[in-house]
C-alpha cells in the first residue's frame, strides 16, 4: 500500500514472540530473563479479532528474519533485532506459510500489514564477531571496521561504527558498498512481495547514510516509516525527504514530559508539532505518533494517575499523524525500560471490557468519524488555539476538538475557546463520555471538565453520518 493509503490507518504495534502463542496458552513470562516466551505469528492470527475490535486497521510485527540463536550476555533475540541471516525466517515465530497465512489474514480483514526490518547491522555475540555466520554478508568486507559509537553528535561516527558492545555487537553493514545496496534494494523488493507486506517499519533510520534511503524505499514498493531516535525536529527533518514518513520521535519527548506530572509544559508539545509541521516534507502528516513503543518505558510506569494517562493516550489519536498503539497498553501493562517494557499480552487474558480498552475504542472510532465527515480531515493541519489555562490544552482539527489536561484525576479543567470554528450554537457531544453540549453564538465552546478527563468534541451531525459512537 501507498504512504497515501496509509494516512486514514491507525497502527497496533505488537512483538510477536509477547503477543500470542500458537495454541492460546499461556506460559510463564519473566520479562527481566529477555528469553523466547512463546509468541508466534499463528498466535497472532488467532487474536486479531482483539485487535480489530478496538478500531485498528494495520498491526507493526517485530522482525521476521532470522536471529542470533541461543543465550547472549543480553539474553535471547526474542525482539527480533538481531540478524543474522536476512534470508530465512525466525522459526521461533512461524513459517513461511504461517506468515503468509498472517497477511492473509489481515488482508481478508481489510488491515494492512507492516514488517520491522533492519538494515544497518548484523549481530554478534562475540568480539571480533563470526563473520562467516551472518548471511548474506559472510565477509569482513561487507562491514565497517569496528569502532562503537559513542559521540552522537558526529554523524559519520553514527553512521559508521557500530551499536551495542563487545559481547553484543551489532557489526555495522558497509551500505557505502555498491553490491551490499544492491543486495538490500533486492531483498527487500521479495520480501515485501513474498509476504504481500503493506508497509515497512524501518530500523535505526539515522545509522544509515541519507542518500541510501530513497533507492531502497523505492524497491519496496510500499510505505515506508523510519525510526530516527532524536529528539530535535531539524535533525529528524532531513529523513522526512528520504523515506516517506518518521516515527515521531521529537514530539513524543515533550508528549510525555507533558502528562506524566501535573507540572508538564503543555505548550512545549504544540510548540514541536507546529516546528515538525513548518519543516518536514509533508509535515506531520506522514509520521506516526506514538505514547509508548518497546524501547522506552511504559508511560502507565511513569504515573498511574487514570486522567493523565487517558489524556496522554488520546493524544495520537487527535493530530495530524497516523496513530500508533504499543500493544498492552490499553491492558494498563507499566513495564520500565527495555526489557520490562516486553511484558507477554496472554498473562492479561486479553480482556476487553477495561476502561482503557474502552478508550481506545472510542478514539479510533471518533477519528473514523471525524475523516467520514471531513475530506479534508487527513489533510488539514491542528491548531491548538488557547484555552485560558496553562494545564488545559485545546487541538482542532475540523470537525473535531479535543481538549486535554494534565492537571490529573483530581482536577476540574476549564476550556474556554473562543474561536473553534463550529456554527453558532451547534450541537457537540463529547464522545469520550456521549454527554451534548452547545457551541456559543460565535461557534466557541466553553467546557467544564471533570476528574481530569479528556474530551473529545465533535458535532452531533458529524457523527450521525459516520452512524457510529454516541450516534443513537
Ligand atoms: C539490549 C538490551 C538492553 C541493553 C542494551 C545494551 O542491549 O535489551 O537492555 O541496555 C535491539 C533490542 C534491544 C537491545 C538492542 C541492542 O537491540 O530491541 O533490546 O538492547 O542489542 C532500534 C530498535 C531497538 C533495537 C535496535 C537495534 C534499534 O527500535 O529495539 O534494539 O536493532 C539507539 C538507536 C536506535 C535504537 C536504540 C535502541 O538505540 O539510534 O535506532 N532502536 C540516544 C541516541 C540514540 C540511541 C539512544 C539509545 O540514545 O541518540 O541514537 O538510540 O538509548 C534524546 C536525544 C536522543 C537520545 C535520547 C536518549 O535523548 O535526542 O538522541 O538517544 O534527548
Ligand atoms: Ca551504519
């Protein structure tokens, strides 16, 4: 699918080895031991009912290729990063059918398909690595000399030395090499068509020299999303002109500094948002937003105030990117950093009636609204006009307003916006909760909230015509 057909998606993120097991039981998961737990992509297929209940049209599976085997100082490659051989498949996930049988799945489904895939290194477990065991760069050749990586601040020690350690190294792959690009360009090209993939979650973005990007993203064909982990704007920049969309990180650092305490500078989040949308290609459109993702800590980690994480949570859902879940958030999972952040989905029991289920249900449903009832939804960028309050925060995007808080569960947010664009005296429903309520005479909205809670507002007519949520 095209980077154009994926901007009316939203996108469940799952590491297939913590998903689901092929046969639905469910094994003991000790997250800090980093071993295989038993996920499979049959496992997967057998839950997608769980994912597509909750409004998600594409899920975003960890690494398919074959990895390091057996136990390392970091344990096993359960996560899927550590390749060793691009042309076979992890068999802890599955087989070839077994994938195929996954995308199938999806496809009869109406979801798409996206696959991790990892270009800018191979791994080792020893120092100086086995080269001879990497597939199909089987010579020293095919790789920088080593060096790791610890100025990040010089970008050709970024793009040629190596990450991870010397019990861990992830032996840089030479993409300055002619036949190593061709061979990836290649690669990629069947894997996307051996497993009819829709889209590409691509690895370490920032690793790799630019001007590698455009060739390989135009042999898969398909939408392509980098990972660039940076928190600037204008360095992430520069990679919105290679590949055709990044994940965001330069808002996701100011979206989690904003809710996870009631002191977190609201204003700083617009601030990026408006920064990404003056400077990258297709501003915030092509990226995708994300709360939580398997390197970082679990926000539910962070605080377990209920309003602030529901505001946080409803964050990606109401702006310009295509929104991205990690699974087991919505199952309240509150893992720490890598590795605790991995934690099996069975052991929850996949439980659906749960109020961040709920929640995120809703959301994808009002942003399926929201696009049935504007054309011009997908492509017309927030503003986030003001409310009168430091700890309140308001998001238009037409016909939709959202207004956030961070002051937590014991709060009673106030938002007085003067200029929301609706008619005057128009019927609204918040349809976090389905409560009505009138636009002013000049079409602006003065909402007092409660416990903190988030609103989402959008014009009753809008949602009739969508003939979903709140509608009856
Ligand atoms: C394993 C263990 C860890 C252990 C580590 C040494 O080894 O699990 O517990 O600490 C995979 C696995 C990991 C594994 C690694 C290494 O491999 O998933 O579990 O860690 O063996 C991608 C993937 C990630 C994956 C890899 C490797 C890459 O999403 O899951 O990891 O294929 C860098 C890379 C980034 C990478 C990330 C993990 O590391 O750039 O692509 N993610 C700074 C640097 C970043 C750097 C980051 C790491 O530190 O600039 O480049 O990311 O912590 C902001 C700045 C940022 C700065 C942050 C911290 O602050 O703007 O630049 O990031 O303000
Ligand atoms: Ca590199």
């Amino acid at each position: 699918a095209s980077a154009d057909e994926w901007r009316n998606r939203t996108i469940y993120q799952v590491i297939t080895d913590r998903f689901a097991t092929s046969d639905g039981s469910s094994p003991s998961c000790d997250t800090s031991q980093r071993q295989y737990c038993g996920g499979t992509w049959k496992g997967l297929v057998g839950k997608l009912d769980y994912i597509q209940n909750m409004g998600f049209d594409a899920v975003w599976i960890s690494p398919v290729v074959a990895n390091v085997e057996g136990n390392t100082t970091y344990g096993e490659a359960f996560h899927g990063y550590w390749t060793q051989d691009i042309n076979s498949l992890n068999s802890h996930f599955g087989t070839a059918d077994d994938l195929k049988s996954l995308s199938t799945a999806l496809h009869n489904r109406g979801m798409y398909l996206m696959v991790d895939v990892v270009v800018n290194h191979m791994v080792g477990t020893a120092d100086p690595p086995n080269f001879s065991a990497f597939q199909p760069f089987s010579s020293q050749s095919d790789f920088h000399s080593e060096c790791f990586v610890s100025n990040y601040d010089n970008q050709t020690e970024v793009e040629q030395c190596w990450l991870g350690d010397k019990n861990v190294p992830l032996v840089d792959i030479n993409t300055e090499d002619n036949n190593v690009v061709t061979t990836m360009n290649n690669w990629i090209s069947s894997l996307v068509s051996n497993y009819s993939v829709d889209g590409v979650r691509i690895d370490t973005v920032k690793h790799v020299r630019k001007d590698f990007w455009p060739d390989f993203a135009k042999s898969a064909g398909v939408f392509t999303i980098g990972e660039v982990l940076n928190n600037e704007t204008s360095y992430v920049s520069a990679y919105t002109q290679v590949i055709d969309a990044v994940l965001d990180y330069p808002s996701w650092f100011p979206l989690v500094a904003a809710f996870q305490t009631s002191n977190g500078n609201l204003s700083a989040l617009a601030a990026t948002v408006q920064q990404a949308q003056s400077s990258y290609k297709d501003g915030e459109f092509m990226t995708g937003a994300f709360l939580e993702n398997h390197d970082q800590p679990r926000f539910q980690s962070l605080t377990q105030d209920s309003a602030l994480v529901k505001n946080a949570m409803t964050w990606p859902f109401v702006q310009d990117a295509i929104p991205i879940m990690y699974y087991g958030q919505e199952q309240s999972y509150a893992g720490g950093a890598d590795p605790a952040n991995r934690e099996a989905l069975w052991l929850s029991g996949y439980v659906e009636d749960k109020p961040l289920v709920t929640h995120v249900k809703t959301l994808n449903a009002a942003r399926k609204a929201a696009i049935a009832a504007n054309n011009s939804f997908l492509t017309t960028a927030v503003k986030f006009p003001s409310t009168g309050s430091d700890s309140t925060m308001a998001i238009l995007k037409p016909p939709m307003l959202a207004l956030l808080s961070n002051g937590g569960s014991s709060s009673t947010p106030k938002w007085t916006v003067s200029d929301a664009g609706f008619q005057a005296n128009e019927e609204l429903v918040d349809v976090l909760t389905c409560t009505k309520i009138n636009a002013d005479s000049n079409g602006g909205v003065t909402v007092q909230g409660s416990g903190g809670s988030p609103q989402v507002l959008i014009p009753t007519s809008a949602l009739s015509t969508a003939g979903t949520t709140c509608s009856s």
